[in-house]
C-alpha cells in the first residue's frame, strides 16, 4: 500500500464523491506488507516504551547487525525519550 509521511490538510483533499486525493508526493512511498505491519509494532514499542523489543525489530528489519549489541540504542531511546 502506499505510505503518506506527511498527510495534513495542505497535502491531501477530498473528492466530491468523498475520495481521499493526494496532491503532495514528496513524502509517499510504497510499503510491503511486512513493512506496514513494522511500522505498526514499532509504534506499539514506542507506547509502550519497549526500547529493546524495539531494537530488536530493527535488527529483524536489517537497519542493525545482527551481531551488533543493542544496549547503547537502548539507552539512547531512553534518553531520547524519557517519561
């Protein structure tokens, strides 16, 4: 499907039959099922403050190693994000 990073009222209008029209492309994409399906887990993670089931993901997603230790991301969300 496609991906809209910027959908505000300057971007997008409605259609007199009530169709949703985009007028602004330069932040639209088009997503896999697997990636819509992320971006929902990974905003479910940030609710929650999942830091590390978060950084997990993106290691699954291929943005980290494998291999490569989580904790500093860990603890940059943290700080990034606090409560």
């Amino acid at each position: 499907g496609f991906f809209h990073a910027d959908p505000h009222a300057g971007n997008l209008l409605v259609t007199d039959d009530g169709k949703l029209t985009y007028i602004d492309f330069g932040m639209m994409s088009f997503l896999q099922s697997k990636q819509r399906y992320a971006i929902i887990e990974a905003v479910v993670h940030l609710v929650n403050r999942d830091f590390g089931s978060l950084a997990v993901l993106y290691k699954r997603l291929g943005f980290i190693p494998e291999a490569q230790d989580v904790a500093p991301i860990v603890s940059a969300l943290e700080s990034a994000l606090p409560d």
